[in-house]
C-alpha cells in the first residue's frame, strides 16, 4: 500500500512539474522570429568572423613595416681549479662575464612582398 501511494505521488509530483514547466513559453512575433533567425543565422556568425579576421591581418601586414629590434644580457660565474703554464701549478680561480646586445634589422626593399 505505501508503495502505491508512493507512485502516486512521485507521478503527480511529474505531471505538475511538466505543466509549470510548458506554461512558461511565450507568443513570438513574427519580428521577434526574423530577429532571432538573423542572430542565430550562422552565415551572418561566419561573415562576422571573417570580418574580424580580415581587420586583424590588415592590422598585422601593416607592422610588417616596422623595423625589428631584438636585445638580450647575458652573465656568467666560473670557479673552479686551473693549470696555470707558467708556473706549473694549480690555482683556484674565479671568473664572472656579462654581456649586452642589442641589434635592429629593416628591409629596405623586398620586391613589394609586404604590401597586402
């Protein structure tokens, strides 16, 4: 017997749940339609995204133009024991470097390669 009420309860519980559920569409307008359709079109998406694409290689093939700079540091530290020829001995010597670079390169002419 609980089983049975149980069942109905659990299908009542779905049929009203199933009846708030389909109440709350709504009346759509014959704009509201045309609208939707031109948002949700996918070739209206595509265009826009080829558009977009379009604007950025423009945007990338003009600082082609530009001259590229390129810079780096660099440092070391060695330590450790050496043959010294002079003396015949080892001695225990220590040794930092550094260094900077920095070099730019434009292209004068590249037979109109750059031009979009």
């Amino acid at each position: 017997m609980r089983l049975r009420n149980l069942q109905v309860i659990i299908f009542a519980g779905l049929f009203l749940f199933n009846s708030f559920q389909l109440s709350g569409q709504e009346l759509w307008t014959l704009e509201k339609c045309i609208e939707h359709a031109t948002k949700e079109n996918l070739n209206v998406k595509q265009s826009l995204l080829q558009n977009y694409l379009a604007k950025r290689n423009f945007a990338i093939s003009k600082s082609k133009f530009f001259p590229i700079v390129n810079a780096s540091v660099n440092t070391g530290y060695n330590w450790g024991r050496n043959f010294d020829s002079n003396t015949f001995l080892f001695t225990n010597d220590r040794t930092s470097s550094s260094g900077v670079t920095i070099s730019s390169s434009i292209d004068i002419f590249n037979g109109f390669s750059k031009l979009n």
